[in-house]
C-alpha cells in the first residue's frame, strides 16, 4: 500500500475540522458538474501530462469537481496572514490603468473577481485547464453580480492574439507549473500584452521555500520543490520584461512584476504597434479598432 502523505494523515483532518463539510456537501450536489462544466470544455485544448496527477491530495488533481468544491475552504487556511490581504498585494502592484485584463490559472476566480471589482471599467477574462474551477468562478462572479469572462484553455498557449491585453496575470500558478511550462506561460504572456504592459506574479516566496523541504510533503505539491529553486525573475527577464522585481509579501509570498519593453519607438511604427500608455490603454489607435480584432476575446456576450 502507497505510504500516505502528511496530508491525508495529517492536515486533512485538521482541515477538515476546520470547513463546514455539510455545507460543502449541500453545495457540490446543488450542481451537476457535467453538465455545467461541458458549457466550458473545449475541443480545441489538450490536457498536458503534468496536469494530470494529483494535487493536494486529489486523486486526478483539478480535473475533478470535489477539486473546485474544497479549493476555497481550504484555500483560506493555505495563505496567511490573510487570504484578502495576499491576493491584494498583487492588486496593489498594478501599474497600469488597465482596460483588458487575462488572468491566468484563474481557479475559483478569487483574484479575478478583486481585478474586476478594482477596475471595474476593464474586461476581465479569467482561464482555467479544469472546467470544473471556472464553474465554480463563475457562480461567484454570478453572486457578485460580476461581468467576467471565463475561458478554458491552457495558459501557455491560449488563441488569444498578440498585445491583446495590458494586463496579465496569475496567482498561485506557478509553483504548480514544472519550470519549463512556467517559462512558456511568461512567454505567452509577452507575447499578449500591448507594449508597456504589466505581467504580476503572486505565488509563493522562493526564497523561503528554499529553506524548507517540506510543502510537498505536506500539500501534495508535485512541483514546489522545482519552483523553489526557481527565480521567477529571472524567467520573467529571459521572457523579454523590463523593469522586473519581486517584492516579499510578509516572508511566505511574494508578487513579482514586469514590464514588455516598447521596442518599436519610429513614428511611423507607432502607427501600427499597440501600446500601453498611461490613461489609456493605447494612445495610438482607433479603440473601435481593437473590437474587431477578431479575437475570442473581445466582443463576447456573456
Ligand atoms: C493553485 S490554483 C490557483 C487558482 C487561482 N489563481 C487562485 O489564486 O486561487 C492553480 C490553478 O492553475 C490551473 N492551471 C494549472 N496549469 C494551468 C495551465 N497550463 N493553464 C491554465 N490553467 C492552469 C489549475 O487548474 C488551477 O485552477
């Protein structure tokens, strides 16, 4: 028999303890997950290897809907001091004003429904591997009577075009990604964002994690040992972004940004680059002319 994990012999009772199991229960009946998650599904995107073990403690990871029922409660616990506080560090380190925003990994949505409650202006587009979670996201965003888009793909090649946000995001992504998926998001998310676009990365310290060799032990977490000998900055810097840094969030997380260099500075190459500048999201095009970009995701009714 598999040894268990600290986890499952562990931790899970203490969290369980801790979470109002009934309530769970009532909630993940209240939905037929196939159905609702088949509203998501796309043909269109392949499941890459990695995904699909498991991840604390659930046996087939987030491609399982008891994955998108227990990540909050637990979640809760995971980032302290505060869960709000954590997540709002990422918000805080947002430089730009922006009116396209692609949340990558969104999960339940937690730090999209904060993007799209701080720019409220913005399109908001969270994208998940697991239907599943964007399930779940959406019925939060639903309760908070919020306008967000939900998109099943994969992060490190979605079909969105190219610099067509000037925001991209992901929190709590990465230390789940083996490096070199983590370098292929980075690169995807150069490749979407405008020039003088902003790329934020919440997730766990790697400093301190470097200290500890415990985390997947503990939280069944494949590829934290990985991302702790990672840098973050310095996959951001080998993606192309300028003006990188990663700031501490108490000693556990950490946010770190960067900014796609505007490479094309001519006057007549303005004319034809898309741009971020601050106030608005490019001085030097026809907004109009964005909507018919073409792209999924512009123009989608909800
Ligand atoms: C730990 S959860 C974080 C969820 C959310 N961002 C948050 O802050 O709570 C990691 C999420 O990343 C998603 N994920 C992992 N690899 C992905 C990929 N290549 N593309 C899109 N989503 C991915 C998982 O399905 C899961 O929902």
């Amino acid at each position: 028999m598999a040894q268990k994990t600290i986890w499952e012999s562990f931790l899970s009772p203490v969290v369980r303890f801790l979470i109002d199991e009934e309530k769970l229960q009532r909630y993940a009946l209240s939905i037929d997950w196939e159905e609702e998650s088949n509203r998501f599904r796309s043909a269109d995107v392949t499941i890459p290897a990695y995904y699909k073990q498991n991840f604390h403690g659930i046996t087939g990871g987030y491609l399982n809907s008891s994955a998108a029922v227990s990540y909050d409660p637990i979640t809760e616990y995971a980032l302290p001091p505060n869960e709000a506080w954590v997540r709002q560090a990422l918000i805080d380190a947002v430089k730009v004003q922006p009116r396209r925003i692609l949340d990558l990994g969104c999960g339940t949505g937690s730090t999209t429904l904060m993007l799209k409650q701080t720019f409220p202006q913005a399109e908001v587009i969270g994208l998940d591997l697991s239907p599943y979670m964007l399930v779940r996201a959406e019925d939060k965003a639903r309760i908070a009577n919020l306008n967000i888009i939900w998109r099943h793909g994969n992060a490190a090649q979605t079909s969105f075009p190219d610099a067509s946000f000037d925001l991209v995001t992901a929190s709590l992504l990465f230390h789940e990604t083996p490096s070199a998926v983590t370098q292929a998001i980075l690169q995807e998310s150069f490749r979407l964002l405008v020039a003088g676009g902003q790329v934020l990365i919440l997730d766990g310290n790697q400093k301190t994690l470097r200290q500890l060799d415990w985390p997947n032990d503990i939280f069944e977490e494949p590829y934290i040992r990985e991302y702790a000998a990672d840098s973050v900055d310095a996959r951001m810097g080998a993606a192309g972004f300028k003006e990188v840094r990663t700031e501490d969030v108490w000693w556990i997380h950490q946010v770190s940004s960067g900014i796609k260099p505007t490479l094309i500075t001519g006057s007549a190459m303005q004319a034809t680059v898309r741009q971020y500048s601050e106030g608005s999201i490019d001085s030097t095009i026809d907004n109009n002319d964005l909507e018919g970009l073409g792209s999924p995701a512009f123009g989608i009714t909800v």
